[in-house]
C-alpha cells in the first residue's frame, strides 16, 4: 500500500467539486492500494489486500482479502482478530481516502462475527463513511464470503483526523 499517494491528495476530497470526487477518489483508491512503493508494515503486505470498486457519491468502497492458511485458528476458520483486522484495514483505507491524510488511527472498533471464514475463500469487504466531521470519521464495514456470498462480519468504526 502506498501512503503517499494520500499525503499527495491531502484534502482534495473534501474540496473537489461533486462531479470531480469520483476520479479523485478512483486515483487515490487505486494508486494507494495497488502502489508500487513497500507496504508500511509486513501485515498489510502479508493482508494482500485488492482493491475493487469506489462510489464517491456514497463515501464507497469495496476491497478483497484471500483467507490464507496463517489466518487460521486451531478450528481452520478465520481467526476472529484477523477479521476484525481486515475490517479495520478496509474502513481505514476510505477514512485517509476521505480526508486525504496519512493518519487517522481508529479510536473505537466494534466487530459482529456472524459465520465463520473459510481457507481458500476470500472475504469481499464493502466499507462506507456514515459520517465525516471536522474531528472524527464514523464508518461502517461489512464482511462476506465470495464463495457463498453469506455475511462473515460486521463493525464500525470511528476513527481520528490527525
């Protein structure tokens, strides 16, 4: 993932014009994701995170996650803190999105297990902002198997403008 492409883009979200929020939004949706530069940590690298689709008119967007056989607990299905660390990454990557800068830790995560991961699947996250204030980001997450399309997870998020 590349963070600078965020640093580049700081604040041109908020200030773009309607009709020029989605091909901003698409640049540093997909700049950021499918960067060149070294991930900023070896677990987004090791997350393999894909991005699919943006909506700027819905504050959008939908990212894939392979469950790999390391995310597995000793039951083989999705360790329940890989979940919510995949839902956490996804809401993350639509809050820099959003506010165009480096930073903005999660300072409240709540995650809803509703079936278990499976090895060999992939979790297709849709993730949206409910809300962007002057402070704080309120966003939302949802987690589903490509395979069967059942709900894997949910959570919300707020995070931090720093």
């Amino acid at each position: 993932m590349d963070y600078t492409v965020f640093e580049k883009y700081e604040g041109a979200f908020e200030k773009a014009k309607p009709e020029e929020r989605q091909s901003l939004m698409e640049e540093m949706f997909f700049g950021a994701i499918n960067g060149k530069e070294e991930a900023p940590s070896q677990l987004m690298e090791m997350m393999k995170m894909e991005a699919v689709k943006c909506n700027a008119s819905e504050l959008s967007m939908t990212m894939r996650f392979p469950i790999q056989e390391w995310q597995l607990n000793a039951s083989r299905v999705l360790h329940g803190g890989i979940t919510a660390t995949i839902l956490d990454m996804a809401m993350g990557v639509l809050a820099h999105t959003l506010v165009g800068m480096r930073s903005t830790p999660t300072v409240n995560l709540n995650v809803q297990y509703l079936a278990p991961g499976k090895e060999g699947d992939c979790l297709r996250v849709e993730v949206s902002a409910d809300k962007v204030g002057h402070s704080l980001v309120y966003l939302m997450g949802r987690a589903f198997s490509e395979k069967t399309g059942k709900e894997i997870a949910v959570a919300t998020c707020t995070c931090i403008r720093r």
